[in-house]
C-alpha cells in the first residue's frame, strides 16, 4: 500500500472527495491505492487507480535445451 504525503494534496483529495492524482471529484472516486500517514484513506478513480497499481510479475521461462 502506498502512503502518500498530505503536503502535496488538496482537502477535497485528503478527504477522498477528489481522485488524488487527476483531482475529479465527479464521479466520486471510489478506489482505495493508498494511505496518509495518519492511516486515513486516499481514493482513485478507475482509470487513475490503474496506473497506480504495480505490474504483475512476468513468468519467467527457461528455453527449452536441445
């Protein structure tokens, strides 16, 4: 979980009321990518929420020996 600091935020996107990266409020972002030191909440909206989320890990296979 990411935590973020409050300095670099708005109230609106301290209080969950403003997704934190692109600051729409409507709709209401919904999506939970991290926290603020004080454990409260920050909230994405869809799109923005997926770009913050980590890439999977890639498999790793071996080539086959011939």
């Amino acid at each position: 979980m990411l935590t973020f600091d409050p300095e670099g935020l708005t109230w609106a996107q301290r209080d969950g009321d403003a997704c934190v990266v692109c600051h729409k409020r409507w709709p209401r972002p919904r999506v939970r990518v991290g926290r603020l030191p004080d454990n409260s909440p920050v909230l994405a909206c869809g799109d923005c929420a997926e770009a913050l989320q980590p890439a999977p890990l890639a498999t790793v296979v071996a080539f086959p020996n011939r």
